[in-house]
C-alpha cells in the first residue's frame, strides 16, 4: 500500500489555510482604492464560496476573474452602501441629540435599520459574486434573504461585526489584531460566511450545483 502525501490530511489543511492568507493579502491590496471594496470583497466570495464546496480551482486566476467580471456591479452597491451609511451615521446622533424618550425610541429603531443595511449587505455582495441580475433585483433578494433567513442573518452579522467590533475594541485588541487581519482575517470571515452561505443559497439552487458559472435568480 503506497503512501499518498498529498493525501494527507494536514497536507490538504495546510494547503487550504496558506490559499486562504494568499486571498487575504491580494483582497487588501484590491481594497486600498476604497472604492474597490465592493469589487474586491465580491471576488474573495466567489472564491470562497468554491472553496467551501472544494472547487476553488486556481485561486488567483479565480479571483482576479470574479474582480474583473463582478466590478460595476459591486461597485454600485458599495457606494450605495456607504451613501446610505453616512444617512444612518447622520440621523442616528441627531435622534441621540434628542435625548428623552423620543430619543432613546428614535435610536433603538436606528439600531434596527443599520442591522438590517449591514445584513443586507452581507448578502448582497455574496450573491453578486454567485448570481448574474441587475443591482435592484440583487438587493431586492438579500432583503428576502435577510428577513426570511434571520437566524443565518444574525448569525452572519455576529461573525461580521464581531470580527471588526472585537478588534476595534481597545488599542492592545488592535495592535493585536492587525497582524491577524493582514494575514487571513478577511479570508476567515469569508470563509465562514460562506459556509453559511451554502446552506442559504439552497432557496434559489434547490440542490448542490457546479459553482464554475453565475446563474440568474
């Protein structure tokens, strides 16, 4: 019985998890225009998600395809995004400024739409890299999605803004976690998110599908 190194568990683990910080490094360095955030967290997706289904194939070749194919898209949602962002920003302390009841109400419901812009957004890029539609029938899904799947939602937003909350926390949990982001904490978080992914995306797919071409929904 011939011994298979490359069948070794911890070989294929060590593999995964060294494609894993490559992705990381390459999705940063997308990023740093800002404006090429959604492009690039869209191209880690489309990775990701094969990955989780063992059909990554060539990781750069994957990925610099699903940035170049996913750009105008994913970039309109990121800015929309982050116009709707600054609005939230912007009414959420003017309802604190308030104060009394009317305040505290006022930002509560704040609360509430901001976790679902942030879910929604952590649906929309995904299904961007996964689905070919326009961007008002790609945000019209990770609304339904949002609402429908909300114990996945809750849990994708707990991963999501746990990571950068927790991280953000104090300046020893930055400095501690800036080196751990560089490497592979976008990439995990994916990683994750796309794990759960794969179980919702089952309410357009209906059953295990090959990941090497988008679909309409």
């Amino acid at each position: 019985m011939k011994f298979n190194l490359m069948d070794n568990v911890v070989v294929r683990a060590l593999t995964k998890i060294c494609d894993m910080m490559c992705l990381n490094v390459i999705w940063l360095i997308c990023c740093i225009p800002i404006v090429t955030i959604g492009a690039s967290t869209a191209a880690l997706y489309s990775v990701m998600l094969k990955m989780v289904k063992n059909e990554e194939g060539y990781i750069f070749k994957s990925f610099f395809k699903a940035f170049k194919e996913n750009f105008r898209q994913s970039t309109v949602i990121w800015l929309l995004f982050v116009l709707a962002g600054v609005i939230w920003w912007i009414d959420f302390n003017f309802a604190g400024a308030l104060g009394g009841q009317a305040g505290l109400v006022l930002r509560v419901l704040f609360v509430l739409i901001g976790f679902v812009l942030v879910s929604v957004f952590i649906y929309a890029i995904p299904l961007t890299a996964r689905y070919v539609n326009p961007v008002s029938a790609t945000l019209k899904n990770a609304l339904i999605l949002t609402l429908g799947r909300l114990p996945y939602t809750v849990l994708m937003f707990a991963v999501t803004a746990g990571a950068l909350i927790g991280s953000a926390w104090n300046t020893t949990t930055l400095m501690f976690a800036l080196p751990m982001w560089f490497f592979f904490g976008g990439s995990l978080v994916a990683w994750i998110n796309s794990c759960i992914l794969r179980r919702v995306f089952v309410i357009f797919e209906g059953s295990e599908e090959d990941d090497n071409t988008k679909e309409e929904v």
